[in-house]
C-alpha cells in the first residue's frame, strides 16, 4: 500500500531541503503551532542555519523530535536564543541545555530576562543528575562549565554566532520580548516573536527578505463570513498579538520580501481569506509556516515552499487510518457520526454511502 511510503518521503524531502540550505541562510520551521497542543504542529521554534552555524530560536514542545528528522543533534547547535520566556517558547529548554552541555561543544544561551535565571535554575536543579550524567566518560561539571555562555538581553544589540550576524530589538508583549534580524551571506531573515504592533520591528526588519512573524488574526477555514472587519481600531488597550492589519502595515513599513506567518492556533487556514487581509496594506508574497518548512526555497526547486507542504498533504489524502486514530474512540474500526469532527462531519451524509451512521474505509474516499 503506497500511502505507508507517504511519511518516509515527507521526512526525505524535508532532510534533503536541509541539508541543501548550509551554504545560504536558512531558516526552518521546526514547529509552527502555539501555547494549544496539536499533533500536526510542533510549539514554536525557529532553526537558523548558514554553512557551519546552526542557532535554535525557541524551543516549545516537539522542538527535539523534529529536530531528530532532520538529524540535527545538541553537539550541532551553536546557540540557544529565547524571543521570550513564555512556556510554549521555551518548554523543552531544559533537555536540549542539557543534551547540548553534555555533548562538550561551546554554545551561548541568550534571550531576554529572565534568561540568566532559568540557566542557573536548570543547572541547580538538574545537579546531581547531570554529574551522574558526566561520569559515565570520566568527567565532571568543571570539565563543562566553560563551554557555555548566557547573554541576557536589553535594548538594541548586535552580536555574531558563528558566520551569522545578529541584531534585536524589543518588541510589544506581555513580558520582555526580543525580534531577532539575521543576517549572512548578503541575505536577511527576521523573527518577530510574540507581539503586537511594534515600532522598532520594521525598522529591525527594513527590506529583509523574510519577515517570521505572529499570525494573530490568521482566519480558520469556515470562520471567514464571522469576522467582524473591526480588527484595525484596537484603541490603547494591550494586546498580547497583533491582528492581520498590525502585521501586514509592519511588513509593509519594513519593504520585506516575504511574510510567513506562524505560531498558528489550528490545523486549516483559510489563506484565501487571510492572504486578502493581508493585501490591504502589503504587497509582497505571503507563505502559511507548517512544520519544517524551510525558507528560502532550494535552488533546484521550483515549487514555493508552501507547495512542497500541499503536495505532500494531498498526496496523504485521504489518510482514513490516522482519521481513525484520532476519531475512533471506541476501537471498532469505523467513524460514527458522534466520533467525527470539523470537514469530516460536516461531509459524513456524503461519504456515508450505505447510510448506516458510519463511515468505513471504503466510504472515507467519498464526498472529497
């Protein structure tokens, strides 16, 4: 059965694409989603990568296993940049600080406050287990306490990691809050983080080619028609994210390129309608972050890395075994009308041929 093969090919073309990008700045999504737990979106985080320099920014949940698709180990990252110390942004900090400190490679470890403190927490907290850890090859905290640093951040700086320049700005959120410009190799790819509209991100993102930026107001397929149209006036109040006017007036303030949006709160987009949103004040090309995705495209391939993502998904398509998996609660091989949920439900009279309240694998193919 083909449709088994479907994965391998995925995580094929996803690690060809990386391995591809060392000669170029690059970044890939390892995860796309946000503080909600989602199987098909890892929580947010950012790899940077130019030649032999690999800088992690953010690290939520499922950062480590999409990490291991694209074999990128701890002894690899050079870095370890925080955007903010949200809990989906830095949820699997502790386990990669310590896998990248145990591997014995130098790193930095930078992020805005409270950066210094959740190092320090780790590493007191963490004590006895990453001795016992470092015995196994003779070897003891001394051995490592050297081959790390930590830069908390405050204000505009500029630093460089490796063959990757680096510039930040604060930006607008609920806590202390760093964007990120990178820059290698003649080209620029910014990372906004959380916010909301923020002065110093155009002039931290002015003409880049990518603009990484929070998808508030992003439109779920099948919510376009109950949008108010009243997302531009906010007034003063604080907003943790900015809406889709707030975004697209930044990007288009910044002159950058292209705008991916990302920590995403559901699985299905409809970027017809967000895309219009967007339109009203950018005029540049807009990309919908999926989990490793990676930007800019290879040279050798001609699809946008949007369509690289369709293609696999629709190749996928339809896929009744993992809808069994997450919908068939009572293990009987089939959908009732009580398991099924969203595009599913709403096409069940559909595909349910024999009318029986059921959907089996036969009928699943119809009502596409």
């Amino acid at each position: 059965m083909m449709t088994k093969y479907i994965p391998i090919l995925i995580f094929c073309l996803s690690f060809q694409l990386f391995s591809q990008s060392q000669n170029e700045l690059k970044a890939t999504i390892i995860g796309s989603g946000s503080p909600k737990y989602n199987t098909e979106r890892a929580g947010p985080s950012v790899l940077m990568s130019y030649k032999n320099t690999n800088i992690l920014v953010d690290m939520g949940n499922g950062t480590q296993g999409n990490l291991d698709k694209l074999q990128v180990k701890s002894k690899d990252l050079d870095a370890l940049l925080f955007t903010h110390h949200h809990l989906d942004h830095n949820e699997e900090f502790t386990p990669i600080f310590i896998k990248t400190l145990l591997a014995a490679g130098q790193f930095k470890v930078v992020g805005p406050r409270p950066t210094t403190d959740l190092v320090n927490s780790v590493l007191s907290n963490y004590e006895e287990d990453i001795a016992y850890r470092l015995s196994k090859k003779q070897r003891t905290f001394s051995d490592v306490a050297n081959n790390f640093t930590v830069n908390e951040l405050e204000g505009n700086q500029s630093f460089t990691i490796g063959d990757i320049e680096i510039s930040c700005t604060p930006v607008n959120h609920t806590i202390a809050t760093m964007a990120y410009r990178f820059d290698a190799g003649g080209k620029s790819i910014v990372i906004s983080g959380d916010l909301s509209y923020s002065e110093s991100l155009p002039a931290l993102a002015k003409q880049a080619e990518y603009l990484i930026i929070d998808s508030g107001g992003a439109i779920e397929e099948g919510k376009a028609n109950n949008r108010t149209g009243k997302s531009k006036n906010r007034g003063n109040k604080e907003h943790a994210h900015v809406n889709l006017d707030e975004s697209s007036r930044m990007a288009n303030e910044a002159q950058v390129k292209n705008l991916v949006l990302t920590h995403l709160n559901f699985n299905n987009v409809d970027e017809v309608a967000t895309s219009k949103a967007l339109k009203e004040n950018y005029s540049g090309s807009i990309f919908y972050a999926e989990d490793l995705m990676t930007f800019p495209k290879a040279e050798n391939n001609t699809n946008t890395p949007t369509q690289i993502t369709k293609k696999a998904k629709n190749s996928q398509a339809p896929n009744f075994e993992k809808m069994l998996k997450r919908l068939d609660t009572n293990k009987d091989g089939k959908i009732a009308i009580t398991e099924s949920k969203g595009k599913l439900k709403e096409n069940f009279d559909k595909r349910d041929a024999n009318k029986d309240g059921f959907i089996t694998e036969n009928e699943f193919g119809r009502g596409k």
